[in-house]
C-alpha cells in the first residue's frame, strides 16, 4: 500500500509526464508548420514516448492500492522561434523533469517506500538519455548554426542522433 506523501508525488509526476507529451505533441506541431517533417517525426515520437512515461506511473499507482488521478493539463507553447530555442527550450524541460524525479526518489527513502524508489530507477535511467540526447542535438545545430544545408541534413537525420549513455544507446 502506497503512504499517502509517495501517492500525492507519485500523482504529481503524472501529470509533469502527461504535460510534457503535450509540449512535445506542440514542438511537432510548431516543427510540422515550418516545413521541418523530420523533426516534427522525432517529437511527435517522443510526445508518444511521454504518455507512456505517464501511463506506467498511472498503473503503478494503482497496482500498489493508490489511486492515479488523471488531471487537467496546462496549453503549452505554440510558437518556438527558431529550432534552436525549441530544443534549448526542451532541454530546459528534461533538466527539470530530471529534479522532479529526484524530488521523488528522496520522498520515497525518507518514506521507506523502497519498492517505488526500485520502480523510479527507471525514470532516472530514462532521464539521463533524455538530457543527453538534448544536448547532443544542441551542440549540432549550434555547429550549423544558419547554414541551410546544414539544416536540411539535420531535419533528415534527426531521428537517427544516438546518444552513448552509461545506461545504452538511443536514437
Ligand atoms: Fe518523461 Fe522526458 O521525461
């Protein structure tokens, strides 16, 4: 049985997934419009990849006798400027997804919760690729920086940037 302080942290990162597949779903969108279909694949991709996140922690919640609240969530941005701020700009938001989960291990030793702490591990994993990936990502455009064939390069092959990461490798 879930302790309620774990439940309400545990609910709290549902909807910080669940908010975070809508941005990404905007991102693709944004991307989609300004011709970038590569790239709008990639987020769309992730904005997928992102409900799941929120989807295990929906079940888990409930496997353990809790009860995952499906919330409201908040419009994201609709318009990035420039590819490189709308990947700065998600970089920004995995560095804090990353601190959010963190939160959430530290709730959970003080709670003895550590069969959550177990099931959170792969969040942590998943976090250090997410942010690694950004990064990745960042350091090329900026090596493009305004060069059109440059971009039109990375727009094709965006969805096949691996990172090496301790935890393996990802597109
Ligand atoms: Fe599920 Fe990108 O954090």
């Amino acid at each position: 049985m879930l302790k309620t302080k774990v439940e309400k942290a545990l609910n709290n990162q549902l909807l910080i997934e669940g908010e975070s597949s809508q941005i990404y779903l905007a991102m693709a969108s944004w991307a989609e419009t300004q011709g970038l279909s590569g790239t709008a694949q990639f987020l769309y991709k992730h904005s997928d990849e992102e409900r799941i996140h929120m989807l295990k922690l929906v079940q888990y919640i409930n496997e353990r006798g809790g009860h995952a609240v499906i919330p409201a969530l908040s419009a994201p941005s609709r318009d990035y400027k420039t590819l490189n701020n709308m990947f700065a700009t998600l970089l920004k938001h995995e560095i804090m997804v990353s601190s959010k989960i963190n939160d959430l291990v530290e709730i959970c030793l003080k709670e003895k919760d550590f069969t959550t702490n177990n099931f959170l591990q792969w969040y942590v994993s998943e976090q250090i690729e997410e942010e690694a990936l950004a990064r990745t990502i960042l350091d090329k455009l900026k090596m493009i920086g305004s060069d059109k064939s440059g971009l039109y390069m990375f727009d094709r092959d965006v969805e096949s940037i691996t990172v090496q990461s301790n935890t393996g490798t990802k597109a």
